[in-house]
C-alpha cells in the first residue's frame, strides 16, 4: 500500500539543474515526405476523371470513394447523394449505416 515517496528538496532542485541528454529521432519522416490529408472540398461532379473512375467500380460505397479519391468520409456521403440525384449512379440497397451503390448504365 500506499505510493511514490515524495522526493527530498535537495533531490528536486538536482534534477531539475540536469540538463537531458538530446535523442536522435530513430524513422522519422523526411522533409520531402508529406502527410496526406484527406480533401476537405467536394470534386466536380462533371469531371471525366471521377465518371470514368466510378464506371469501373462494381460496388460503390462512402468509403471505397473516400479512399480512392482522397476525401473525407462526410465529404464522400455528400459527392454519392449529388451524383444520385444526377443519374450517375443509382441506389442498390441501405442497412443502418451504410448506403450502397452502383454504376448508372
């Protein structure tokens, strides 16, 4: 029972007179690496790149979008119900929280 001692006055005042050795950071990133960030904006709906892109897909789904595009899932919801609304995609089927869709023809 009970916990850490409370340390002395003297042996404070020393490890706080230390000063701490300086590690070498072991993997990290270079400069020219960059994080991706997930784009927060939505992309043209009109744009040849993402129709055609969306044509090859099977199955189209917030996340497969998400990842594939570089977008935010949020953002991917919203792209998927404008693109319905459009024709170019069409609604298969819905379960609690995933909404699932397919290439319009």
């Amino acid at each position: 029972m009970g916990g850490k001692k409370k340390r002395s006055m003297k042996r404070a005042e020393r490890t706080q007179q230390k000063t701490p050795h300086k590690k070498e950071k072991r993997g990290a990133a270079s400069p020219t690496e960059k994080k991706t960030v997930p784009g927060i904006t939505m992309p043209n709906v009109k744009s040849d790149k993402f129709a055609a892109e969306l044509k090859k897909m099977k199955v189209i789904t917030p996340s497969t979008v998400a990842s594939r595009f570089e977008l935010r899932l949020s953002i991917a919801r919203q792209f998927l119900k404008e693109l319905e609304s459009k024709g170019m995609i069409k609604f298969v089927s819905k379960s609690s929280n995933l909404r699932i869709y397919k290439p319009a023809d």
